[in-house]
C-alpha cells in the first residue's frame, strides 16, 4: 500500500518536484525503494515490483535523478 501511494505522489508533478527538490528526500525514497526490491528476494511479489517499477520510472523523467544515478553507477 505505501508504495502505491508513493507512487502516485511521484505521478503528480508537484509531488515528483517535492520529492527531487533536496538531495536527503530524493536519497530517502531511492533507499526505500532499494529496500523493498532487495526484500522482493525473499517474498517474491510481482505486483510491489510493478510499483516499484513505476516509482523509478517515474523518477527517471527528473533530470537530477538521471544525471545522479549515471554519475553513481
């Protein structure tokens, strides 16, 4: 359910401009995210993935968080 609702956060402009505005809330939502995929190793759940899919991208359509995640990796 949280990740539904974070995902519907995200879908709104507002809500992804909240989130990606300082670097400790675009760093929360991606642990928590991070998280919960690692968490899908031991209960596999095809449904949270799809939201979670969702989640990152959406992110991705934030410049920031593209130019963040290609300079980490």
């Amino acid at each position: 359910v949280a990740t539904f609702i974070v995902q519907k956060i995200l879908l709104d402009d507002l809500g992804l401009d909240y989130i990606c505005t300082t670097a400790e809330r675009f760093f929360a939502v991606g642990r928590v995210l991070g998280n919960m995929v690692a968490a899908l190793a031991e209960a596999p759940s095809s449904r949270l993935l799809k939201h979670i899919i969702r989640c990152y991208l959406r992110l991705s359509d934030n410049l920031r968080f593209v130019s963040t995640i290609a300079t980490s990796c």
